[in-house]
C-alpha cells in the first residue's frame, strides 16, 4: 500500500498563486481595448442605461514591451535582425499610433449601422456620391412628434390629403413630450360659453417609436394623449380625456428600395476595416525596411571601427619599429615623424569611426523602445548578424518576385478596396435615378371620453378608427442633379481603375529596380572583396619589403592607406547589399514573413484584443 504525503503549505502556495496568475491575466486584459465593442456598441438590453454612457477607453500604454527586457543581459543587447524587428513591432511609437486606425474604424461601422453616415479613414474618404445630397446628410431624418389626434377638430368628416414619408434611422427612436397649457380668453358673447371668460387648463402626452429598417421601410407608431378641462358650459365632457394611436408604415418601391441602398454605408464602413488594414499593414512595411536599413548601418559602423581599430594596431606597430630603427641609426626623424602623423590620423578616424556607432546605437535604442529606461540606456548593443557576402545572396526569380508582389503588396489591396467603395457609391447613384415611387398605410384611433377608462377602451375597440393608404410619387423632369452624381461616380469609379493599373506598374518597376540593384550589390561585393585582397597583400608585401630594408615606411603608410580604403569600399558594398535584400522584400511585401512576424499580432499589439473581422 503506498501512502501519498501532501504538504499542505506547498497547496496553499499553488493555491494563491493561481489565484495571482488569474488577477494578473484579467487586469492585463482590462488595460487592452475590446474592438468588437466598438463595432458592435452597448447593448440597452438589459441596462438600458448603458448606451448613454460613455465607453471605457483605456489611456494609451508607454511602458516598454517585455521581449526588450528579456533580451538585456549582463548589460549587453545581443540582437539578430529578426529580433531588432520584433522589438520594433513590439515598440515603436509610430506603429502604436497607427494602431488606432483601426479601432477608427471599428466606430466608423458602429455609426454606419445606425443609420448614419461614416466619416471614412485617412487615406480611404467618403465617396461623395455615396450621399443623397449635401455631404454629412445620413439616411433619414426623425419625425418630431406632433399633436395631431389630441384635439377635437381631428374627429372630422372632412375630406383631407394623407402623405406618409421615410422617417427615422436604424436605430428605433423614442421620443416623449409632456406639457401642462393654461389658456384665459375673453369673449365677445354669453350664447357660446355661457361667460364672458374661458379658462382651460391641458395636460399633453404625446409619443412617437419610429425607426427605419435596412430594406428601406419606415415605421412609426404614435400615441398621444390629453386631459383638458375648461369653464365653458354645455359640454359633454368636463374634464374630457381624448387619445390618439397611430401605425404608419412606409415602402419605397423605386428609389430609395433594397438593402444596396441602405447599406451602403454600412459596406463602405466594412471595407474601410478591411483598408485600415492594408494601410497599417504598408506603414508596417516601410517602418520595419526602415528599422532594417538602420540595423544594417549600425553592422557597418561596427565594421568601421574595427577596420579603424587595426588601423591603429598597425600604425602604432610602425611607429614604434621607426624608432627602433631611428635609435640604430638606420632610419631618419624624418620617417619616424611621418609614421607619428599616420598614427595620429588612424586615432583620430577610430575616434570618429567610434562616435558614429554611439550615435548610430542611440538611434536604434529610440527605434526598439518608447522610452529609453536607464536598463537600456546603459546597456551596449551587440549586432548578431554580420554584413551579407556575395554566396549568402539569393536573387529570386523575376517573374516569382512580380508574382509575390502583386500578391502581397498593401497598397495593391487598399487601391482595390477603393475601388469597390466607388462601386458602392454608383450603384447607389444608378438606383437614386430612379423616381421616388413609395407606398403607405395607416391607421388611426381616436378616443374621447370623460374618464380615462372609457377613453381607453374606446381606442382598443376602434371606436373611432381612420384608415388611409396610397401612393406618392415624385418626378424631376430633367433630373439633371440625380445624372450628374451618377456620371461623377461612374468617372470616379474608371479613374481609380486607371490609377491603379499605375500603381500596379510603379509596384513591378519596383521589384524589377530591387532585383537589379541586388544583382549589381553582388557583383560589387566580388570586386570589392578583390580589391581589398591585393591591397592586403600589397601591404604585407610593403611591410617584407620594410623590414628587409629594401622599402621606405612611407612606401608602408600608403598601403596602408589603400588597403583602408579598400576595407572601407568593401564594408560600403556589403551594408548596400543588405539594404538592397531589403529593398527587394519590401517591394515584394515578403519582409514580415522573411523574419518570422506575424501581422496579425503586430496590428494587435497591446493595444486591442481581437482583430474583429468583417
């Protein structure tokens, strides 16, 4: 029999420390923002409140990411490429502000699916021929609620016009009016009122629920009611209770029917989801090809001051032989001064060679924090990935990268989206030539009694009910107005067509230059890597020469010279040939998926917690 021992503090540990992991995530959670919510809005349901109050937005975060911490040690920051892009991604403030974009659009739909016009997006504006008249007007307007019903002279025989029109927005809207009247008129006459005064007092309620639906149709119920009391004589009812119910509906048949014309907006905010995006995504693009440019730049000034450190090594070693040889009586001061001045210059070139990588790395501390904190501040970077040689490059095939380019590149996508939000506007503007045809019913009930129960039976019973149905019908003769937006968005429509065929061949002129420019980095490193070979063996052969006396050191100093140069020359071609890789990535739009980022957790960040797509 085995007997299991628990240590009951071990319990109680894992206990609490659960229950901290469990805080931890839900306040971590609490400090994003939810984008489905400002899509989708508060539900008035069953808070009803909650539609009225304004929306929790949490403050933007500044504190740097965890990967930049876990990435210090001892005080140094060994970065490969592929991290120093992350740590951009994770980091950078251009990318954090670009974030918001997208949570833009998220309210852009939410005010689209009330009924109300969207406010479009940097770089994705609102096509005018999307609005039926002057830019800002939505898909409808309230009907303000009226007293017609309350009064006695709405019980009439008389014959009269009845005209019902499109009213409210998607979302239903009450509106309630309560008001208390107190009116004294003088009269010329004792037959009618039996005094020479009228006082009447009124206590008014009036109602209206009305709300469009995305078909086009309108709907409203009223119901109004007053309680009037008055000092004139012979009246049936005094106080008198009178009411008024009403349900009207209205249908568009011609212009203004189906969902393509009530939605619109709600498809334009939709695709500008999907444009926020592609947009992000391309600032993405250029921001990290900036950042790699910048890696590289800080690989090369490293070179630099290594080629400038055995520089010095070298100098100093014929400096000091010069005196050897002075003090032999082999040599003269003069070359020993001269071999002192090289010495001098070697110093000084290490010297400015070592202030560009410290400049060089403060500006790569700005690019992969939000705030330099004292950890990074006093921490030396340490580049993992050296300058590219001629073998390590790979040159893609010309019809692969155009392919991958066309595929992928952000500014293709965005220019199509803009086009079908063009296609939104003249399908609308085609049906919004049509004639304004629309057909309504409506029923009423009017009430009037002396109580308030007889009053409302009266009007549950249609005691007094009013039926009417037609049609309305509208015809601009000319309707130059309806032709002109109809015309402006189908030109609208085949000019974005136009410029994005440009695009697409600025996009192919791009990747073809890109390919290009890396084939010529290629061979340059070759004829680079050979020149710096002769010089090298230039130098050594100098160096022979010197110390078997058949050369002068300044022979030396300037093979030193070239050889530096040509180290320089080398170290200038190589860092241009890892811009050029990168050049080709981003006109390809391959650089996140060549270094392992994914771009749905970059857009997200810490800012939101789901991506929330159409």
């Amino acid at each position: 029999m085995t007997v299991v021992s628990i240590d009951r503090n071990s319990l109680l540990l894992r206990f609490f420390l659960g229950l901290a992991l469990v805080h931890l995530a839900r306040a971590q959670s609490e400090d994003l923002i939810d984008a489905n919510y400002l899509s989708r809005g508060a539900s008035p349901f069953p808070r009803f409140w909650n539609s009225y109050r304004q929306a929790r937005v949490q403050t933007p975060n500044l504190r740097n990411g965890p990967l930049l911490s876990q990435m210090i040690h001892n005080g140094k920051l060994e970065v490969s490429l592929n991290d120093f892009l992350r740590l951009v991604a994770e980091n950078a403030l251009d990318l954090e502000s670009d974030r918001y974009t997208y949570l833009i659009a998220q309210t852009d739909l939410l005010r689209a699916r009330s009924g109300q016009a969207a406010r479009g997006l940097p770089g994705a504006p609102v096509p005018e021929g999307l609005f039926a008249g002057a830019i800002g007007e939505g898909l409808g307007k309230n009907a303000n609620v009226s007293a017609g019903g309350t009064g006695g002279t709405s019980i009439s025989a008389a014959a009269r016009q009845i005209f019902i029109g499109p009213r409210g927005t998607f979302d239903p809207t009450l509106s309630a009016n309560f008001s208390f009247d107190r009116v004294v008129s003088p009269l010329n006459t004792l037959r009618v009122s039996g005094s020479p005064t009228v006082t009447v007092p009124s206590v008014v309620l009036q109602t209206i629920f009305q709300q469009e639906l995305p078909t086009g149709t309108g709907y409203s119920v009223i119901f109004n009611m007053q309680r009037q009391s008055s000092t004139q004589r012979f009246l049936l009812f005094n106080p008198s209770f009178q009411s008024f119910f009403s349900a009207q509906v209205y249908q568009p048949l011609l212009n203004g029917f189906g969902l393509a014309p009530n939605q619109r907006f709600i498809r334009f905010a939709q695709n500008n989801r999907r444009i926020s995006n592609e947009v992000f995504q391309e600032q993405l693009n250029t921001s990290l090809s900036n950042a790699a440019n910048l890696y590289w730049d800080f690989v090369a000034s490293t070179e630099q001051v290594r080629v400038a450190e055995q520089t010095v090594a070298a100098a100093q070693t014929l400096y000091d032989n010069n005196r050897v040889q002075v003090q032999i009586g082999t040599l003269a001061q003069r070359d020993v001064l001269q071999s002192q001045s090289q010495l001098a210059a070697s110093r000084r070139d290490l010297t400015i060679a070592q202030g560009n990588l410290k400049m060089q790395e403060i500006k790569l501390k700005s690019t992969i924090s939000k705030s330099i904190e004292s950890e990074l501040a006093e921490a030396t970077i340490e580049p993992l990935d050296p300058l590219p040689q001629a073998p390590e490059i790979e040159v893609p095939q010309l019809t692969d990268a155009l392919n991958a380019a066309l595929r992928n590149r952000a500014v293709l996508h965005q220019a199509q989206l803009g086009i079908e939000n063009l296609k939104i506007a003249e399908q609308y503007t085609h049906k919004n030539l049509l004639p304004t045809l629309g057909a309504f019913v409506q029923f009423n009930s009017y009430a009037l009694a002396g109580t308030p129960g007889p009053m409302f039976r009266q009007m549950v019973q249609w005691v007094y009910p009013q039926y009417s149905a037609g049609f309305s019908l509208t015809v601009s003769v000319f309707n130059r107005a309806a032709q002109a937006d109809n015309l402006r968005a189908r030109l609208e429509s085949q000019r974005a067509e136009l410029a994005l065929r440009q695009t697409r061949r600025q996009a192919g002129s791009a990747v073809r230059n890109a390919v290009v420019a890396l084939v010529q980095a290629k061979a340059e490193i070759e004829a680079a890597q050979q020149a710096r070979e002769s010089r090298e063996a230039a130098f050594r052969g100098e160096q022979a020469r010197l110390e078997n006396g058949l050369a002068a050191p300044y022979a030396v100093i300037l093979a030193q010279r070239d050889l530096v140069a040509a180290q320089s020359a080398e170290i200038q071609v190589r860092v241009n040939a890892a811009k050029a890789q990168v050049a080709l990535q981003s006109a390809m739009s391959t650089l996140l998926e060549s270094h392992g980022i994914s771009f749905e957790d970059v857009l997200r960040g810490d800012v939101f917690t789901s991506s929330a797509r159409p």
